[in-house]
C-alpha cells in the first residue's frame, strides 16, 4: 500500500470529532432602545401614531435550528404616549387599556421559523387587556452583531403586525356626524428592538 493509499484509508477509517452546532445565542431586550409603536386612523380621514416604552424580554436565537429560538416579550401600558396628554390619559382609562386593571402587555412565542436570508415568522400568544390571541410577527433580523462602546454585543430586529383591536376587547368607539367613526378597529403594530446578547 502506498503512502499516499495508507493516508486515505486512515483518514476515512477515523475521520475525528465532528464539529459542535453552534449554541443558540440568547439576547435581552435594551429598553433604552427598543420602542412599539402603533399606528390607527383617526375620524377615517387622518393616522394617529404612538409608542410604548421601558420594553423586556428575552429572545433566544438558534441559527442552525431556528424551531428551537423563543421570544418572550413585556411592555408596560401606563407607558403609552401619543404626544398628546389628554389623548394618553384617555388610552390609559378603562375605555382603551386600563391601565390599572391591565398593567402589562405580553408575548411568548410558540414557533419561529425562517423564512428568508434575515427574515422570521414568529407565532405566538399575544396577551393585551386580559384576552389572549395567537397572532404572527413578520421579523427582519440581519445577521450582524456589532460591539458598543462599553464591550456589549448588540443585534437589532424589526417586528410588524396588524391586529383589530376589538379582538382584545378594545370596543370603544363614538358615531361621527358626518357618518363613520372615531377610530378605526385595524391597528399597525411596529416593534423596533435593539438586543444585548448574554
């Protein structure tokens, strides 16, 4: 056998440990930069725009098996802000969020998948003013991570999402003279996300 053969069959015979799948990744939510913001016409003429803030969580990235990533997510309501106090206070009472009966806002995923280069579909339990419903998060998450200043690791994630607000028990409303309403059911959710890896 030549030296050349003997080295073949050696290397097949043994071919050493294989490589480990990389470890999922696990990241929490940086409240200082991270927002939802939601968008909902106004008089059926005009878009009324506001954001939540002081979100957590924590999401948990597998890129080799993306089925075993979850995403759990809280965001307080008293938070909300529309730039208009009168319009918050209204949003905070027991005609929208009540806010003190229904403190806080909740996600947990129940399954990710991939469904581009940097693109998710994330389903699971939305739980808003004590009603819980399945809905899907449409997720961009380009596969960068960069370094801050202070040595943290930092990745970002872009999450959307239509919901009726009656879904959740979110029924008020006031007829317009002219016909129509107040405020419309469909409500555009956008969930910006700057993640801190562990």
């Amino acid at each position: 056998m030549s030296a050349s053969n003997a080295t073949a069959f050696q290397s097949n015979a043994n071919p050493g440990p294989e490589a480990a799948p990389a470890a999922a990744a696990r990241y929490d939510i940086d409240p200082a930069h991270s927002r939802a913001a939601f968008a909902v016409r106004h008089m059926m003429v005009a878009t009324v725009r506001g954001e939540f803030s002081n979100l957590a969580g924590t999401v948990v990235l597998d890129e080799a098996d993306p089925a075993r990533s979850r995403v759990e997510a809280t965001i307080p309501t008293a938070t909300v802000d529309t730039k208009v106090d009168m319009r918050n206070n209204h949003l905070k009472s027991p005609d929208f969020f009540d806010v003190e009966k229904f403190p806080t806002i909740t996600f947990a995923s129940t399954e990710v998948m991939k469904v581009g280069e940097e693109t998710y579909a994330v389903t699971g339990d939305l739980t808003l003013h004590g009603v819980t419903k399945r809905v899907v998060l449409d997720v961009e998450s380009p596969a960068v991570e960069v370094k801050d200043p202070y040595g943290n690791i930092k990745r970002g994630a872009v999450a959307t999402v239509s919901l009726n607000r009656k879904d959740f028990g979110l029924h008020w409303n006031q007829a317009l003279d002219a016909g129509g309403v107040m405020v419309g059911d469909t409500v555009r959710v956008t969930i910006d996300l700057e993640l801190a890896r562990k």
